[in-house]
C-alpha cells in the first residue's frame, strides 16, 4: 500500500469519528454500560433481580481544573 493510501484512509476515519458529538457517542453506548453494570451487581451483590438505571449523563471531564 502507498503511503498516500493509509494518510487518506486515516484521515477519512478521523473526520467521520469527529462527527459524533460527546453525547451521541454516550448515548450510543448507554444500553450496553447498563447491561454491564446490572450483571456486576447482580453476581457481586449476589441478587438475580437487581436492575439499572441512568442517574445521571454528566461528563466528568479527568482534565477539569475543579480537583
């Protein structure tokens, strides 16, 4: 492959990546997040009947200057 190939490539991938805002993204990924944490708690906390829900879709940014 030519160099000038992959540069195209990477960059087509970085512009459609660049397209989904934070929350489209979050929310995309939300049923799975839910299921994930409803197995842990159920097999942790040892309670087949426990369930989940969103409490919040806050972004806590690492870099915030508030810590």
């Amino acid at each position: 492959m030519s160099k000038s190939f992959i540069v195209f490539g990477l960059s087509t991938l970085l512009a459609l990546t660049g397209c989904t805002s934070q929350t489209q993204f979050l929310a995309s990924k939300q049923p799975t997040a839910i299921q994930a944490a409803v197995s842990r708690g159920q097999f942790e906390m040892n309670c087949p009947n426990a369930t989940g829900q969103v409490l919040s879709q806050e972004v806590d940014s690492p870099f915030s200057k508030d810590r």
